[in-house]
C-alpha cells in the first residue's frame, strides 16, 4: 500500500507566436524550429516533466502541463525549447493548481467507495478498524500511536481524534546482487482526523494528502458492512493521483477481504514470508 509521494507544485505554460502570420503563413526556418520544438515537447513527456502539450486548432497559441514543476523551475525548462530560444514563440509560465481531474469515463480520480459485508458484531469491528492492535490484525505491519503531547495510545484503545499514527507496511522494493528480493519496512505519520465511535473513524492518508475513512453500520441479517472511502486532496501533481487510485484501490480490495476473512474465520490471508515483489497479499 506504500505509495511514491511527489510535491505538490504544478505550472502551466501558454506559447504564443510572436507573427502574426505564423498561424496561416510560416516561414521554412519557423517549419524547421516547430519540428525541434515538438522533439523538445516529446521529450518532456518521455521524462515525465510534462503530461499534456499541444495547440489551439487555430495556432494561436499552445499549452503545455508540467505536474512536478512551480512556475520558475518550468520557465527555465521553456527557456530551453528551441522555438522560444529563436522568437517564433513567447512562453509565459504560471502557478496551476488542478481543481478537477477526468478521463471522460466518469472515473473521479481523487477517491473512490469500497464496502464489504462481514458477519461480525459491530464491537468487533470497530476494535480492527480503531486501535492499534486491530489494524495490525489484518492490514498493517506496525501500528503506533500517540496523543497530541507525545504519549504512547494503549494499543487496545480506539483511536480519538487529535491522536498521531504511524503506519508501517511490508516493502519488497529492494534487491540483493543475486536480484532477490529484501524484505523491508515503509512508513508514515498520519493523523486521526475524525472518530464517531463506533462507527465512524477517518484517518490521515499519504503522509496529509489525503484521507481514508472507515464506517460501520449494522444488517438486518446480523452482519455488518465495512465500507471504505479514500479521497485525495486536489493537487495538479497526475501521477500522485493515478497511483493512488490505481494502486490503492486495488490493495484495499484485498485488505477488506482479509479483515472479513480474519473476522469471520480467524485466517489472516497475508504471506509472512514474502519473497517476492508483485504478491497482492503482502
């Protein structure tokens, strides 16, 4: 579940032509310098330092996205683009921030609603989703806690609001020379932002970036549903946003299905001696 983290900074760049009659009428030598403007363009998007680049139908001016970059460090990129550095455009840079982020297919990339149903009673549930103990039951490595003045939380207590956590998970990032996996650690230090117990609890995600909250409420069969709900904090920054919905949400399928599993049947699903990276049950 340990994910890369980027910063939050975005830019975006308008380029305009500086003729008038660059739009209907261009030059060879301007031909020639668009043709290294769009191989500069291209290699930018290979490196990941822009995701989105083109212009208006009209050629009256042209965009380019830079996700990981402010304002100055994307203007002295520009500064390299050899259509700027000869005049056939202006490049003027400024700070972005994205407020929305779409494919078209209706996706909302910045959260996203798991539930499953578990025949457990609610106190049960509550005590995997709320103490330290519990989490590490069925989803973290290691689970610390601690109150706003630095005091160690009793493991088996819920969590209340104000109290600081830290998430540790398995890593399985690094290799020996022989190419075999290392098995390590990965952590962050969040924040208990909501308690409703015993039904709600919200906690920090992505080191502030965001937040996943869990609630529980009760079947009229005897079970309860467990949902989840992960949501990211708007940020231009795609790449964060991908992986968080991509990777997350794939691995909160599974931890869902081991808190059911280790609820209902006391069978913790995960492999305590991963071996290798790419297991879904680490």
């Amino acid at each position: 579940m340990a994910c890369v983290y980027f910063p939050r900074m975005a830019a975006i760049a308008f380029l305009r032509p500086t003729r008038a009659e660059f739009r209907n009428e261009p030059t060879a030598d301007e031909l020639e310098a668009l043709g290294r403007h769009f191989a500069f363009l291209q290699g930018m998007v290979a490196a990941g330092d822009a995701v989105l680049a083109g212009p208006a139908e009209d050629r009256s001016f042209g965009l380019v996205v830079f996700p990981r970059m402010d304002a100055q460090a994307a203007a002295e990129r520009l500064a390299e683009d050899p259509a700027v550095q000869e005049g056939v455009f202006t490049a003027e840079t400024v700070p972005w921030r994205m407020s929305l982020f779409g494919t078209g297919t209706g996706r909302d990339w910045l959260g996203f609603t798991q539930a499953i149903h578990v025949r457990a009673a609610v106190p049960a549930a509550w005590r995997m989703l709320a103490t330290c103990e519990g989490l590490e039951r069925w989803f973290l490595l290691r689970a610390d806690a601690w109150t706003h003045d630095g005091r160690q939380w009793p493991r088996d207590r819920g969590l209340e609001q104000g109290a600081r956590l830290r998430l540790t998970w398995p890593s399985l990032d690094a290799t020996d020379a022989a190419g075999r996996t290392i098995p390590g650690e990965v952590s962050e230090d969040d924040e208990v932002l909501r308690t409703e117990a015993p039904q709600r609890i919200r906690l920090g995600w992505y080191e502030g970036r965001g937040w996943v909250e869990f609630r529980v409420a009760p079947r009229p069969d005897g079970r309860v549903t467990v949902e989840l709900e992960q949501r990211m904090h708007p940020t231009g920054d795609f790449k964060l946003l991908e992986g968080a919905y991509t990777g997350c949400r794939e691995g909160w399928a599974f931890y869902l299905a081991n808190l059911k599993s280790v609820l209902e049947h006391g069978i913790d699903l995960r492999e305590a001696a991963p071996d290798r990276a790419g297991l879904v049950n680490v």
